[in-house]
C-alpha cells in the first residue's frame, strides 16, 4: 500500500504521539510504504527546526533517522492547483506521482477534499482503523 504522509501528522507522531505516531510506527515496521519530494521533507525538517527553536517538542533523533530511511523518494512532475492552501498541493501531486493510494493528513484543507483521482485523503485515526485495527 502506498501512501503520502502529511506534515502535521509526520511531526505530531514524532513530537506528541496517538495516531500519528502509530502510523510513524507502522511506517518503521514496513506495514506499507510511504512516498515524499524533496519538497516534502524539506517542509519536515523546517517544521522541526521551528518546533525544537520554540522549545515545543523533545525530538527522538534516532526515530527521525529511522523514519527518513524508510521514506521512497519521487521526483515530482505533477502541478496540479486544487487545494484552498495551495502550499499543500505538493502533497497531491506527490501522491498522484507516486500512484499512492491514501494521503494520510489532519490539515483540513486537504480533508476536505476527501479524494483527488483515486487518492482518499483520510486521518491517521482512519488509516489505522480502517487498514490495522481488528
């Protein structure tokens, strides 16, 4: 299964936990795989960054290694514009390039567009329930 993870569910799993962090842990144990730009990761680690500066967050550097190990890289070629934020458009057109299946997000922008082609946008509480959770 091949999936996107969004930013605010990649950095609450590595700083708050819940679901996110159950979807980072799935990740690490291969249970599906995930696809980023560069444009994506950037966006992570300046995330990051922000949070460690404002003193927000204890950051588990030896998770993050782990976890930027497992990511599948994908040059992006799509530009579509769809979203309300059209900062969050790297993650549609990450996806679309990835052939992923899922967008995993909690940014509302992209929830509420539910579905791009065949991509489901859904939260990390779906995803686990839905594909994890007996």
């Amino acid at each position: 299964m091949k999936i996107v993870i969004d930013t605010n569910v990649f950095i609450s799993g590595i700083f708050f936990g819940g679901y996110p962090r159950e979807v980072l842990n799935l990740l690490l144990e291969e249970r599906f795989t995930a696809f980023a730009s560069r444009e994506i990761i950037t966006e992570y680690y300046e995330i990051i960054d922000r949070l460690l500066e404002r003193k927000q967050g204890h950051l588990n550097t030896t998770l993050l290694k782990l976890l930027a190990q497992k990511f599948s890289m994908v040059d992006v070629t799509s530009n579509l514009s769809l979203c309300r934020d059209p900062d969050d458009d790297k993650f549609i057109n990450c996806a679309i390039d990835a052939d992923a299946i899922y967008i995993v997000s909690g940014d509302n922008d992209l929830l509420d567009l539910k579905a791009v082609k065949k991509i489901q946008i859904i939260t990390a509480k779906d995803f686990v329930e839905t594909h994890f959770k007996k």
